[in-house]
C-alpha cells in the first residue's frame, strides 16, 4: 500500500463533523510518521585525511666502487755516476808508519800515530793539520774515516786536497751538521762553496767516510759513499792530501783518522755547449 495518495478529481468528499475530522488528520499523521525510518538517521562520517609520508633517502650499503684512473708512471734515467773513471788503487795506508805524515805535539795541539789511527786535538781557538806529502795526487778519488770525539757547534773538520805549501783546497764538516769549500791561498781563505746542512756529517761518537774525487778543475765531495756537492776551480791543478781539525768555541777538538785509501781516475770532462749569443 502507498503511503501517498492521489486526490481523486471530481469528486467531492463530504463534510463531516469535528470529531470525525479530529480523527482524519489523526489518522493521515500517523499514516505519514509511518512512512518515516524507525531510527534516527546516521550522521555522515567526516572523512580522515591521509597522511603522506615524508620519503627518506635510501641507504646505499654497497656503493658502486668508482674505476680507477690508471697512473701515468715517469720513466727516468738512470742516476749519473757521480765518482766515474775509479781505477787501480794506488795508495792504502793504514797508518802503522808515521813517517809520511805532519806529526807534532805542543801544550795547544798534537797530531800523533798511534794504534793504526792519527789523532788530531787541539786546544780552544786553535786550528791544526796533518799532510801527507809523500805521493801528490792531480787525477785521484781519495777516502779516510774520520771518528770525532770531542766536538760541537762550529767546531770542524775535515780533508785538504791539493795542497802545495799554504795553498790548498779544504772540505769542511762542522759539529753542527754542515758541509762546505774552502781555498785557502797563501794564508787567504776564499769560500767556494757556501754552508748546507747534510745528515751524513758524523757527530761524536760516530765516524764518518769522507771521499774526494777530483778531476781537472772539478771536485766532488762525498761522505758515507754518498754525494753531497761539487765545486769547480783551476787555481791548484796537483798537491798533497791531508786532514785537520779547528776548535771554534771554548772546547777543545778532538778527531781520529783512520784507513786512507787513494784510486787512479781516467776520465774526460765533458765539453760545456758554447751558449749562443743572440
């Protein structure tokens, strides 16, 4: 059965009483809360908004390892001999004989043999040197040991080469670590090669190979077998070898030499190339 219904067009309802059209409108209102829903209508849910989540980097345990770059590795040379043309040995003297060297004793210096070495000491501010004259050298590379005991600061020592009278070249080691040339001419010192530091200088009680190859108007210096520097000069062309010590300070020096050695050199220089002028 509808709950709606049509008015019926021409026909006419008749009137009726107040009682009967009480109960009309009775009827026709529970007849339309009839046609309601039972319950209370459910209210719409407000829909929840979605959270985004915030992306977050991912975490790479095992990066990719980049390639390497292959390294362009320099091919070089050889390093140059620096003491070539060594021969025979012409001289090994392991000081058991006294006579070929400048002996001597005073209340300030001495410079004595004995027990296969020749010690040189000197007091504070004194210098002293022991030649051996007997076998100039020109062409040569020469070596001795040198052992310092008493020693610091700018006291030195070292090995003379080419000496004739007063004049002669001298390679200095100072007790602070330092190397350098000296020539000495007539009693005039004139430096040709400045001050440099070297690990290789012996300081008491160590011991120290001191080497010196020479040919022409080239020198080289070497300590322990090791090159240090070269100097070039004309002035003495052949002389005697020797050692000395200086006392610089307000100590005196002492220094033993030991197992003197001397070679035959056969070398040619090379030929410097003329710089051409513009």
């Amino acid at each position: 059965m509808s709950c709606l219904r049509g008015r019926d067009p021409g026909r006419t309802l008749p009137v009726r009483s107040g009682s009967v059209l009480l109960s009309l409108l009775l009827a026709m209102t529970l007849g339309a809360a009839a046609c309601l829903p039972l319950g209370p209508l459910a209210p719409t849910a407000t829909p929840v908004p979605t959270v985004t989540a915030t992306p977050t980097a991912t975490v790479i345990w095992f990066p990719p390892s980049a390639t390497p770059t292959l390294l362009q590795v320099p091919t070089y040379t050889g390093t140059p001999e620096m003491s070539p043309g060594i021969g025979t040995r012409t001289l090994s003297d392991n000081f058991s004989n006294n006579s070929p060297w400048d002996t001597a004793v005073s209340d300030n210096a001495s410079a004595a043999i004995s027990m296969n070495r020749l010690s040189l000491a000197v007091q504070p501010g004194y210098y002293l040197s022991s030649m051996r004259r007997e076998l100039p050298l020109s062409d040569f590379y020469a070596e001795i040991t040198a052992r310092p005991s008493l020693c610091r600061g700018d006291d030195n020592y070292g090995v003379i080469a080419r000496g004739v009278g007063s004049s002669f070249y001298r390679f200095v080691l100072t007790c602070n670590g330092e190397i350098r040339a000296e020539r000495i001419s007539g009693g005039t010192r004139l430096p040709i090669y400045e001050p440099v530091p070297s690990g290789d200088v012996a300081r008491p009680p160590g011991e120290v190979r001191i080497g010196v190859w020479a040919v022409g108007e080239e020198m080289r210096l070497f300590l322990n077998d090791r090159y240090q520097f070269s100097v070039r000069d004309p002035k003495f062309p052949i002389g005697a070898f020797g050692v000395f010590v200086r006392s610089s300070g307000s100590e005196p020096v002492s220094v033993t030499f030991s197992d003197f050695e001397a070679y035959d050199v056969k070398y040619t220089l090379p030929t410097k190339t003329p710089i051409p002028t513009p």
